[in-house]
C-alpha cells in the first residue's frame, strides 16, 4: 500500500503543475530535469527516497498534495479547461 500512496503523492503533485503549466500559457512538461536526465529514472528516484521516509510522512504529504489540487482546481472555468496544457505527448 506504501507504494501506491507515494505513488499517488508524485502523480497528484505532477498533475497539479501540469493543471498550472496550462492556466500559465506554458506548453511544457512540468519537470526540470537536467539536460539528458530521463524523467522516468527520476521519478523512479523520487518514489524510492520518498517510500524510505515511511507510511506516516507520506499519508501526511499526500494529504497535503491532494489539498494543494484541490484547491488549484476550485474556482477553474469551463474557459480555463479549454486552454491547451501538455500532455504526455500530446
């Protein structure tokens, strides 16, 4: 379950700068990697430093990151969701 929570933490996190990526004009991934780093090898790195922290941090940090989201999304117009923001790929 540990996993999954952390899991859930960098996800929510990621999304919440990608939401403001988009209201923001930007039309770019919400990470800043250094130049030749995979994202995906530092999301590797950042879910295993954050499981090493524990059950009890990352219920807490999740707690706070859904929150943060939520918030972010509270007030958003149909205008606003209708801007482009990047996406995977997209």
């Amino acid at each position: 379950m540990l996993d999954v929570v952390v899991h859930l933490g960098l996800g929510t996190d990621l999304y919440i700068r990608m939401v403001e990526n988009g209201l923001a004009g930007r039309h770019q991934p919400p990470w800043a990697a250094p130049p030749g780093a995979e994202a995906s090898a530092r999301f590797r790195d950042l879910h295993r430093e954050r499981h090493a922290a524990g059950p009890g941090p990352n219920v807490a940090a999740y707690r706070e990151t859904l929150a943060r989201y939520l918030a972010r999304l509270d007030g958003l117009t149909d205008a606003d969701l209708d801007r482009p923001a990047w996406f995977y790929g997209a």
